[in-house]
C-alpha cells in the first residue's frame, strides 16, 4: 500500500539524476531541514487545537468554533496573534540568555525529530544509536527551562525553574531505565531495527507484565519530563503565575509554547515506537492472513494512531489530575518510580536470557 | 512595664525591617526569599496580598497585606436609610449576597419588632439554602482549580447555572441578587419556583457523586490536602475561626443550629463536624454542608405557607435609639451586623463581622512550615472572598 517511502525514492532518484551527488545531498538536507520545520509547526497548531477540543470535551464545553469550520484555524488565528505581539524583554534581564533560551528549547525538540521513524522507510537519521540520541539530547531541553527562569529576574521564574530542574533530572533515570528494558530485549540501539523486531507482535504484549511496567513508568516519567500535568510544577499557574516563562510575551512564549507541544509529540512518538511497535501493523505471531490484512493499513497510519492515542492520554491526564506538591513529586520517583523500574530492568533481563519472551 | 513591653513588640516587629528589605534585594539577611504574592495572582481569586518569607519551597512566615478592595461600605452605609443599605451588604461577600442581605433585614426587623409572615421565613431560609450550595459549588471548582484540576471547575458550574437561573427568575439578578427587605421579601415568588427547585435537586443528587469520583477519591488529591495546614480546636477558637473552618477543626459553630433564626429549628438538618483540622477535613465540611442544604430545602420546598410575602411597614424606617446586633451563618462562617441607631432614618455607625477576615488571619498559622503549592491549597480550602474581606 502507500507509504511514505515511494516519495522519498523520487526525490532521491530525481535529484541524482539532475545534480552532482554532492548538491542532491545538500538540496536533500534542506529539504529535510524545511519539512522537519514544517512538521514542527504543524504539529504545534494541530496539538493546540488537540489540546483545547479534548479539554472542552472532558469540561463539558465546545472549545473554540468560531474562526474556520468547527474552530480548526483556531491554532492558526492564536499563531497570527502571537507573532504580532511585542516580545518584551524586561530590564533586569539577562538578555542573551533571556532570548537564546525558547530558541535552545525549540532546537531541541527539532532535533529529537531526526531519529524518528515516521513511516516505513520514512526516517531523517537512521542512527545506529538512536535511544542513546533521544536521551542525551531530550537532557538538553532543562537548560532551556533553567536559562529562561535565571535569566527572567524574576522570583517566581526562578522557583518554577529550579523545580523544573530537580523534575527532570530526576525522572529522566526511570525513563532512560524504562528505555533500557527495550534495548535489552532487542539487542540494538537503533530505532528502525527496535521497530523491526516487533514484527511478530509488539513489545508491550510480547514482554510479558514487565515490560507492561516499563510502559506505564515510560508514560509518567516522560508526562513529568515534558513539564505536563500533574506534574506542571514548573509552571503551576496557581502557585508561580506561569513559572520559568512568567515574563515572556510573543513570539519567545510562543515557541515554548510550540516547544512544549513538540516534546509531547515526540515522546509519545518514542513511546510508541518503543512499546507498540511504531509504524509496524498489528501483528500476532504466525497468523499469516491476519498479519496480511493489517498491512493493508498504511506504516504512517499506524504511526501516527499510536502516538496521537498516547497524547490523548497525557492530555487525559492533564485534564483530569490536581497537580503533586514538589516533595510528592521528588518522593514518586525516588522512592516508587526508580526501584520499581530497577527491579524491572532485572527482570526484563533475565527473561531476556532466558528467551520467556514470545 | 507597658512601655518596654511595647519596644519589645516594636522591635519583635519583623514585617517592618523585611519591608524596608523587600524593595532592596528581596531577601532577607538570613537568605530567605520573599515574594509577593498577589494584588494580582491567580491563587488569591481577587486582590489579596500576601508577602511570603520562603526558604526554598517551605514557607517561614506568611503576611497578608488588605486594603485593594475597601471600599468603606461601614462608612457608606451611615448615610444610606435602612432599606437602601442592605443592597450594599450584596457586594460585600458577592456568593453570599442573600445571607449577607438576611443578616441586615433580621437586624433591621429586630429594632424594629417587626413580625415577617411565615410564607417569607421559609422562602428566606430556601434562598439562603440556595445560596450557599451555589457558594460551596463555586468554592469546590476554585478549589481544585487552586491544586492544578481544571475540570472540576465546569463540572461545578453546570449545577451552579441551575440555581442562577433560579435566582435570576426570582429577584432578577445572577451575582449581587437582592431579594429580602426589612419586613419579608421584595416580591413573590416566580410561579415556576418549587418545579424548578425541585428539578435542581434531582439534578444535583445525580451529579454529587461524580465529585467524590473526580475529586475526592483521587489519591494526588487526598495525599496534597491530608495532613496539610492544621488547625486545632484551640487555635480555631482562639483566631476567631468560624463557619466550614472551624468546623473542620471540630468547633461547633453552626449559628443556625446555635442561635436559630426564621425556620431553622423547625427543620432537620446536621451539623457537619470534623475533627482532623486538615485541609481534607475542611473540604469534606463544604461537601457535606452542601447536601444537608439540600435535606433542608427538600423539607421546606413543599412545605411554603400560603399568604403575605411582606409584612406591613412604615414608609420611612426609624430604628429606635440603641444597638442592635444579629448574626447569621453564611457560606464562610459567622456573619454578624452591629448597628448603632440614633433613633433617625440613616444608622449612625453600622459594623460588618465578616467571616472571611477572621478565617484569613489563622493562614499563617496555619501554612508555617508547609510548602509553596499547599499554600494556595489551604488558601482554597479557607474559602477566601476578598471584598468579604476587605469590605
């Protein structure tokens, strides 16, 4: 059926054929670099529009139907708002970091787009060690936070920036452990072959409960990691105004704003890659003619159902959760989250040895 | 003695040297970080001010600062007559407006002697019943909203809607309603009144447990609001605590059940106590207030007398010369009305008890200690209306 791939081949072969190797690659890689700035933004206004239509509909409302049909445009007339407006930068700030810090955050959720396999064959960077990648660079998005709440002047910033830091730092562990449960089973570092080994069904029905575990601790760490509730302490509205992005206005809240969105698209997108096979149908072991039937189903559909069932949930949790208090939070992971997910490592890796997975 | 105890107060005085800090540095010497909270913050749902002294995340010392909303309703009064102050009382606390109004008509009447008909006392008492599960509704969304819940809010003002309409229906307005006179009511009641009473009650019976699921049960919830900002019977007493607040901490205070008023002691009702003095035990009070309000409407709403809603007064009111005190249990606690009349039209001092000024002052009791975030739990669950406040 149609996946992604046949596109890329065209563009391949057409630009081998008009240009020197050397040129298709570079035109390659700005091609490569707008659709990732692309998807960025679309991404951005679609999870926007997302989020306000599934919390209107968990808060019995409507969300926003007045600009386009049934609001869809919506997201676009906010952009338009946003970039109009005055990005102020208040005066006892530092200003080179006050301004370089959305942009860090931006940057970085661009760049943990690269290893994502978003269709069969559809891929920016088939990396050899790809879940190493996502997690040194997904580290990268805390100095974002950290740069923007020193850098505002602001005490209120600086509180919701250094909760920010202790969050992610912390939950980061039992996400890379909850990671690392996949990697062991499959032996490789490399996203596209982790989707691959899933062929005869996916690692969260063919690991047994433990890599169910290590799902469920991937869904809360990665919820804490991306600053969402109830684990929004670094902005807590209620207690910080807006925390580390208090004083930000404009354009430069926008793309924390955009950042924000990205990360959760992509960590969901990790998630899905890891534990429900990513673009891989819904297949079981040797039923042949139902393995058929699913492939029938387009690599990107089934991307992008998985990773936009996951946001779904992480915005069901947003919507339906108060928020911890910074010392629950920190308890959760030290306490709970990471000897569970320790013990779960162990186990994933004696079945692992032993071969008790399907 | 008296002069040295007074130094010693003086120089105990901390807020006066941290002030003096605050437009430095905004520490104090011993490295402790001070930061405004409010005039304008979404935790103080109004114009509340509280400078707080942090150390980290834990709160050493918490100051509320008043004054953004007075708007000296006491002193507008002196020159208003006795029936046109009481509208004022509306904007005061603006989710009590009924009791608040209750409360001057009851203290007008009492200098008066006036005797009001049976028919308006118990349409009095279904309005202030009314009133205060519109309230608790109001307090219970903006409370979860305090702790990061964004939901609760709308599920909350889904039945809350239901009794404005009513409300609307009857004295024409949804906020700063105004309904009682001095001498019963200012008109009948709208035909479609009790039907509609009644279709509320149905409604909120069905939807009462859905707050227990969405909010109550939840484990993040209960583990953010136990244990978190107690206050023992003893403090309670001693800051002038009352209504829901003191209740919570096991303070038997209910003036209806206390010291009743128009139809109350003719009605079963509970008075809901907690011991724990927590913050869950002041949300489970609201909670279970809301459906003993319920108990007493359902009594009464079939029960209304036929006859004169108002009875009959004088065209200009005279109080005779003297004080005249009644208290009244609104949403927040003990509401008390003092008027000073020189036997004229106009009261010649009128003083506001208002709940919400003696429950504010137990908070930095009460949060010493705690963390940031429960701060504005316990800021939720004291139920704070800043121009009840402030007035």
């Amino acid at each position: 059926m149609w996946s992604l791939s046949g596109i890329s081949n065209i563009i391949h072969n057409w630009l081998n054929q008009q240009f020197s190797p050397l040129w298709a690659l570079i035109i390659e890689m700005v091609i490569a670099g707008v659709c990732v700035i692309g998807l960025f933004a679309a991404l951005g206004l679609v999870l926007v529009l997302m989020e306000r239509k599934v919390s209107a509909w968990m808060q019995i409302r409507l969300g926003p139907n007045r600009v386009g049909p049934k609001g869809i445009l919506q997201s676009l007339a906010d952009t338009l708002k946003l970039l109009v407006k005055e990005g102020m930068t208040p005066g006892g700030a530092d200003k080179f970091l006050f301004n370089l810090a959305p942009l860090v955050a931006m940057i970085v959720a661009m760049l943990l787009m690269a290893p994502i396999a978003f269709a069969k064959d559809f891929q920016l960077w088939d990396l050899n060690i790809g879940v190493l990648y996502i997690s040194a660079v997904s580290s990268i998005s805390v100095i974002s936070i950290l740069m923007a709440g020193w850098a505002s002047n602001n005490k209120y910033s600086l509180m919701g920036a250094m909760r920010s830091g202790a969050q992610i730092v912390s939950y980061e562990l039992s996400a890379g452990l909850a990671i690392l449960s996949v990697v062991v089973l499959t032996g490789s570092l490399n996203l596209n072959e982790i989707i691959l080994s899933q062929a005869d069904g996916w690692w969260i029905f063919k690991g047994h409960i433990p890599m169910l575990i290590a799902f469920v601790i991937f869904i809360i760490a990665v919820t804490a990691e991306t600053n969402r509730a109830p684990f929004d302490l670094a902005e807590a509205e209620s207690e910080l105004t807006a925390g580390f992005h208090t004083e930000y206005s404009g354009m430069k809240f926008a793309l924390f704003f955009l950042a924000e969105y990205v990360n959760v698209f992509i960590v969901c997108a990790i998630g899905a890659t890891l534990f429900l096979g990513g673009w891989m149908p819904f297949h079981i072991g040797h039923w042949e003619s139902f393995n058929h039937v699913m492939d029938y189903i387009p690599s990107s559909i089934w991307f992008f159902g998985k990773t936009f069932f996951l946001i779904f949930v992480i915005m069901w949790f947003r919507w339906t959760f108060p928020r911890l208090r910074i010392d629950q939070l920190l308890n959760l992971e030290w306490k709970y989250l990471l000897p569970i997910s320790m013990f779960n490592i162990l186990l994933v890796t004696l079945m692992a040895i032993l071969g008790w997975h399907f | 003695m008296v002069s040295s105890s007074r130094q010693c107060v003086f120089e105990k005085n901390e807020f006066l040297f941290n002030s003096h800090m605050v437009e430095e540095i905004g520490t104090t010497t011993e490295g402790d970080l001070i930061i405004n909270v409010g005039p304008q913050h979404p935790a103080t749902h109004g114009v509340l001010h509280l400078v707080i002294t942090l150390n980290g995340e834990t709160i050493k010392k918490v100051e509320p600062h008043l004054g953004y909303i007075h708007r000296s309703i006491e002193k507008m009064c002196e020159s208003l007559t006795y029936r046109q102050f009481i509208y004022v009382t509306s904007r005061m606390d603006y989710l009590s407006a009924h009791i608040n109004n209750h409360a001057c008509a009851l203290c007008v009447e009492k200098g008066m002697q006036i005797e009001i008909p049976e028919r308006a006392k118990v349409i009095r008492v279904i309005m202030d019943e009314l009133t205060r599960i519109a309230s608790h509704e109001l307090w219970w969304g903006a409370m979860a909203m305090d702790i990061g819940a964004f939901t609760p809010f709308f599920h909350a003002f889904r039945e809350r809607e239901t009794i404005n309409d009513i409300m609307e229906e009857t004295c024409g307005a949804r906020l700063t309603m105004n309904y009682f006179v001095p001498g019963g009511l200012m008109a009948d009641l709208h035909p479609d009144f009790q039907q509609k009473v009644k279709s509320f009650i149905t409604l909120f019976k069905s939807k009462v447990d859905e707050y227990d699921e969405l909010v109550t049960g939840n484990v993040i919830f209960r583990n953010r609001m136990k244990d978190v900002g107690i206050l023992s019977k003893e403090d309670a007493i001693s800051f002038g605590c009352s209504g829901p607040t003191a209740r919570g901490s096991g303070v038997s205070c209910d003036i209806r059940k206390l010291y009743p008023y128009e139809v109350y002691d003719k009605v079963q009702f509970d008075e809901v106590l907690e011991t724990a003095g927590d913050s869950l035990a002041r949300y489970m009070v609201r909670l279970r207030e809301m459906k003993q309000s319920v108990r007493i409407i359902e009594q009464l709403i079939d029960q209304i007398p036929e006859g004169d809603f108002q009875a009959k007064t004088k065209a200009v009111l005279k109080l005779p010369k003297g004080e005249f005190y009644t208290r009244v249990e609104t949403a927040r606690g003990e509401f008390g009305v003092y008027i000073v009349s020189e036997g004229g039209t106009t009261p010649y001092r009128i003083k506001f008890r208002s709940p919400g000024f003696s429950n504010l002052s137990a908070l930095d009791h009460m949060a010493r200690g705690s963390k940031l975030g429960d701060l504005v739990a316990m800021m939720g669950t004291l139920d704070l209306v800043i121009p009840d406040i402030d007035r």
